[in-house]
C-alpha cells in the first residue's frame, strides 16, 4: 500500500508546515490541528491525499495554489522571445518560460534586442500564463531603466523581498537568478496584457510600473500578481502554495487583478497610435 514509509510522511508534514506558517490566508483554516491530522490520516491513499492537500492549499493561498504532477520531458523546441519591427517600434514578444529553458530564454531575448535599435518599445505579455518569472524580467532588463529595485514579494505580515537588477543581474534575497544584458534602452515602453497574463507575466507588468515613460494597453491579467513556493509531494506531484503578493518599484502591492492605463481589445494597434 502507497505512503507507509516515513519518507512519504515527512513529505507531507512539509507541505502541512509551509502552509501553516507561511500561506497568505492560513487564518481562513480554522483549526490546523484537525487540518493537518485530515491530511496526514490520507497518507496511504494518494488520490485523497492529494485531493486533501489541493482543498487545503486553495483555503490556506487562494485560488493561485494548487497542485501539479512534476514537469515531463521536454519535446520540440521551446517557446522563446522574438522581436518584430513595426511603424518605428520594437515590438517585443514574451511566451512563458519554464526553468529548464532559462538559458536559452534569455540569450534569444538577449541576442533580439542586440539586433534592433528604436526609438518606442513595446512588450507583450499576451497569452503569458506564467511559470518562472526571472528569465523574463532578465530579458526586458534594457528596457527597465537602470539599476534598483524593481518589485518585490509582500508576505502576509507584510515583509517586503525586493527583486533586484543590477548589471543585467535579476536578484532576490541576494541570489543572483537570472542573467540579462547590460544597459539600457531608451524610448516609451508600451506593456500589452489580457486576460491570460498570468503569474510571471503579471510580474513582468509589475515590474514595469512607477516607470515614467511606461503604460499598459490591453484588458485585465488574469489575477494572479502573486508569488508561490513549491514543495514535491509522494507520487510525483508538486504543491504550489502562494505566500506573498508582488508589489511594484513605488511600494504599491497588489495580488489580483492588474487594470491597464489604457483598456483596449486591440492593444497593439491603441500603442502604436498612442506612443
């Protein structure tokens, strides 16, 4: 029978912990010590168990937590940044990224804007549902105007973990995480989102804004301006758990939904005219 092991158990009681102690709405869960015994009492059928810790997770971080089977193996190539020219703007095209194309991420985003030179900029964050946010943050690095801090995690006692460029270098907590190019790039920025900008790419608008040549085209993104931490669990699935809101350079915070400057359902064009 599945998850007899202690092995199983303390996996378990790691995903209980984190969201106990670190869950942005861990207050919504009444009793944790009946929580916690509900769960651990499911150890040894893995689709309650999982099922136990996916309602929990939603009750404790909000409708950005859940629940994923760990990432399969990589078929074709990936989906990578790309640059067009167009009316005297760049417009550049972010897709999601995943950790394992983190290099080549950023070296195309990197070798694009190497290609290219404008007096306008626009960055489009449509369809970007988010995965890891760092390649992309590196990848808009020119275009966010110099060293500092450029957003930040917000836990729920209200502690800030900024996100820092220095030198092409995205950080946070002091770790260097994803490696952009040097400089920048002057001219307007126009950021373009709808409603499946999610997650990463939420953080990359945010990243943005308090910028003073910048402004947001589009609709809304999809909600989920918020960070998550991650924890495997017996049986290959992965725990996501939200436990912190991003906030921008000018200590605004925010956690749902991202309203556009200028509400457009053809942003791309409204940017173009507006810029």
């Amino acid at each position: 029978m599945f998850g007899r092991g202690g092995r199983d158990r303390r996996a378990v009681e790691r995903a209980l912990d984190l969201m106990q102690e670190r869950a942005l709405f861990a207050d919504r869960v009444g009793d944790w010590g009946r929580a916690r015994a509900e769960v651990i009492e499911a150890v040894t059928d893995l689709d309650q168990l999982h099922l136990r810790l996916w309602q929990l997770a939603r009750t404790a971080g909000g409708p950005h937590s859940g629940m994923r089977k760990a990432v399969p193996p990589a078929f074709g190539p990936p989906d990578l940044p790309t640059v067009e020219e167009t009316d005297g703007a760049v417009v550049l095209t972010l897709p999601a990224c995943t950790d394992r194309d983190a290099g080549p991420y950023v070296d195309a985003a990197r070798h694009a804007l190497d290609e290219v030179q404008a007096d306008r900029w626009i960055v489009d964050l449509r369809g970007n549902g988010g995965s890891t946010m760092w390649p992309l943050l590196a990848a808009v690095a020119p275009l966010l105007r110099g060293d500092g801090e450029i957003g930040a995690f917000v836990n729920r006692s209200g502690v800030r973990s900024p996100w820092v460029l220095a030198g092409g270098v995205v950080s946070a907590g002091g770790q260097p995480l994803a490696h952009g190019s040097v400089g920048h790039r002057d001219g307007p920025v126009a950021v373009l989102t709808d409603g499946a900008t999610a997650s990463a790419g939420e953080a990359v608008a945010v990243a943005f804004r308090g910028l003073a040549d910048v402004r947001s085209y589009g609709t809304a993104t999809l909600g989920f301006s918020s960070g998550n931490e991650t924890v495997p669990l017996p049986g290959g699935a992965v725990l996501a758990v939200t436990t912190s809101r991003f906030a921008d350079r000018t200590g605004r915070v925010y956690g749902g939904r991202l309203e556009p400057d200028v509400p457009s359902e053809d942003p791309l064009s409204m940017a173009l005219w507006d810029t």
